[in-house]
C-alpha cells in the first residue's frame, strides 16, 4: 500500500511538472506547410530515416526504469579538471587562426581569425527548464558570461535544454551580433529579448557567407522539443564552419545515419570534428551515438582530428560519467583516429590540436593541484 501511495504522489508531481514545462513552451514554427530540405509534414520535422513513434506504453516504461533502476557510478568521484579563463587570456590570442576551448558539455567557444563564436552555450546550474531540479553539473564553466568578449555568433544546434539556455541566451541578447538558429527556435529568442534583426533561421544544406568563408546548417539524426505538445516542431542539425585555411564540423545530437558520408563528401575533409559522444543508451539508439559510431561519424567526415564533446558535465543517461571517455579512446585507438580530449577551459590552436589527456582518471594532491595523463 505504502509503495503505492508513493508511485501514485510521483505520478502527480511529474504530472505537474510536465504541465508547467508545457506552459513554458514558447517556440513555434512560424512557417505553415514550409517548403524545407528537412521532411516536414503536418506541422512537425522529421528525420530521413524512417523511425517508429513510441508507444505511450514504452513511454511508461521508460519513465519506470528512471524512476526504479539503479544508476552506478554516473557522477564523477573526483574534482572534475577546469582551467579558470578571463577575457585577457582570450584577447591575447592570435587572429590569424582559429582557437578553440571546450567549456563544458556541447558548448564550445571558437576565436574565428578574431570573431568570437559561441556554440550551444549553457551556463546554467542545470540543464533544466528549473534551477532546483533536473540534471545538475559536475564543474563550473571555465569563465562566466560576464568575461565573455562581446561575440560575433552565437550558433544553436537544437532547442534541448542542454543545447538551448534561456538563462544564457538572455545574457548574451546584449553583448552579441547575430544568432544562428534552427528553423523555429526564433521563437523563443525573440520571447527572451533577443532582437528579430539579430537573429537568422536555416533549414539543413542552408550556407550563409561570413567575414572569413561561410557556415552551413547540415542534418543529423535527432528530435526536438521543450514541453508536451511541442515535439518536432522546430528543426535541429548540426554545423560546418569553413575558412579558406580550415574547416570545422560541430555535431549537435544525433544518432548514427548515413548523412555523415553526404556531409563529409560535400564540406570535408575536417581539421577537426566536434562529436557528439556521451548520453547514449540501448532505448534511444537511434538518436544518440555510442562512441563507436562517434569515431566512425568522424571517419565518415573525413577528419583529422576528432574532440568528443556532449559528456563531462551532465548526468543524462544510464552509463558511468566517464563510459563515453573510456570507450570513444579505445576505439579511436582501434580505428587509428587523432583524438584530443582537452581539460575544460583549456585552449588550443586548429594548427595545434591539444594532446589525448586521460583527465577523467585524474588525481588532486592536497594542494588542489590537478595530474593527469598525458599520451
């Protein structure tokens, strides 16, 4: 009776959470039948790949297996390793390259020949539409929003809410030029203060000229939403970034398709991929990758050097914190892939790729002072 009452009382508090979640919801498609490159029909994007809706009785069961199954060892057990930043230490930096620095989970900062470029930023204490509940993070972000240099982009894969920070984003309204975003995740900017004229939408194979080359939106395999009734609604991708020296691939979230090959083909060979590896299990594989299939994205791509990104700071799935670390080196090493897995606010140069630290296993000695292992 007791384990009833209980299930019964969490059945209601998720029902109420989902309610306010849902009315939250903000963003729409604006576009009626749009005549996309995604598939688009009825109101709601979809993938290429034919997919299986789920049941509302897989739903339950999964929503179950949260609830009931025992997770191991998927916080850290030691003091995750962020080097601090400060505004100066990006102003010193050269602009005839591009720099880069991974500053936790899919959010990444890229000094572009001396435009700053903002990818997924999150930084907020959860990736939640909540700050005192949802997944909670293992680290500070190297610097805070208010060291961040006044940005020339801000580039937003999908509207997840570790991809899409209101938090963050209503910061940034103010300190950045333009924003480049799905097709429909405008609404949302635009309802949290960020001017229509900063903002531009694409549609996937959609290419925008820059100062020093161009951008495009290209496909990946995922989904999106930010509360019921919303599912699919509002596109999702994934970015390639060309220089007349570089070219740069940034993932988003996907699961493994065949439109890794057709993106390598059009935009490849990459100096470096940024590659989704972390937050995958067995009842979402076809929309997050297991770091196998990250290591052979990154082939598909044609890198050089791939940087696993989309892990070390949330806890999102079932796997230990550091699975997507121990298996995404095992099998860079199987396939003979570069792989560099710098510390959070770690900087390093396109033309100088950080090296493979084994930074998860690291140890503080008493003086807060951080050994890793470097190969």
């Amino acid at each position: 009776m007791l384990l009833l009452k209980l299930l019964f009382s969490l059945l209601i508090l998720l029902a109420i959470l989902v309610y306010v979640v849902n009315m939250t919801l903000v963003a729409k498609v604006k576009l009626q039948n749009a005549n996309t490159a995604a598939p688009y029909q009825q109101g709601r994007f979809r993938n290429h790949a034919p997919s299986t809706p789920r049941s509302l009785l897989d739903a339950a069961r999964l929503w179950i297996r949260f609830f009931t199954e025992k997770k191991v060892d998927t916080k850290p057990d030691i003091k995750i390793p962020v080097r601090p930043l400060r505004q100066q230490h990006l102003t010193s930096l050269s602009d005839n390259t591009i720099h880069i620095v991974k500053l936790g989970h899919s959010s990444i900062l890229l000094k572009v020949y001396g435009e700053y470029w903002l990818l997924d930023p999150v930084f907020s204490e959860r990736a939640s539409p909540f700050q005192f509940i949802g997944p909670e993070r293992f680290h500070t972000p190297p610097l805070s929003l208010a060291e961040l240099p006044k940005l020339d982009k801000v580039l937003i894969s999908h509207n997840h809410y570790d991809h899409l920070d209101k938090a963050s984003i209503k910061l940034l309204a103010g300190k950045t030029e333009q924003f480049f975003v799905p097709i429909g995740v405008d609404g949302d900017l635009e309802k949290w203060g960020v001017p229509t004229s900063k903002i531009k939408t694409f549609d996937w194979w959609q290419e925008e000229p820059t100062s020093q080359g161009m951008i495009a939106f290209t496909p990946c395999q995922h989904f999106s939403g930010r509360g019921i009734g919303d599912s699919n609604s509002t596109l999702w991708g994934s970015w390639v970034i060309k220089t007349p020296q570089h070219n740069l691939y940034f993932s988003g979230d996907s699961g493994y398709f065949s439109g890794f090959k057709e993106i390598g083909e059009t935009y490849g060979p990459f100096d470096l991929t940024m590659i989704e590896t972390g937050a995958y299990d067995k009842d979402w594989a076809t929309i997050h990758m297991k770091p196998e299939e990250s290591v052979q994205a990154h082939i598909d791509l044609k890198g050089k050097v791939m940087m696993p990104i989309h892990n070390g700071t949330f806890d999102l799935a079932f796997h230990t914190w550091h699975d997507p670390f121990d298996r995404v080196v095992a099998a860079a090493k199987q396939q003979d892939v570069d792989l560099t897995t710098p510390e959070f606010g770690q900087i390093f140069s396109i033309n100088d790729p950080a090296k493979l630290q084994i930074w998860w296993t690291a140890t503080i000695n008493d003086k807060g002072e951080t050994s890793v292992t470097s190969t």
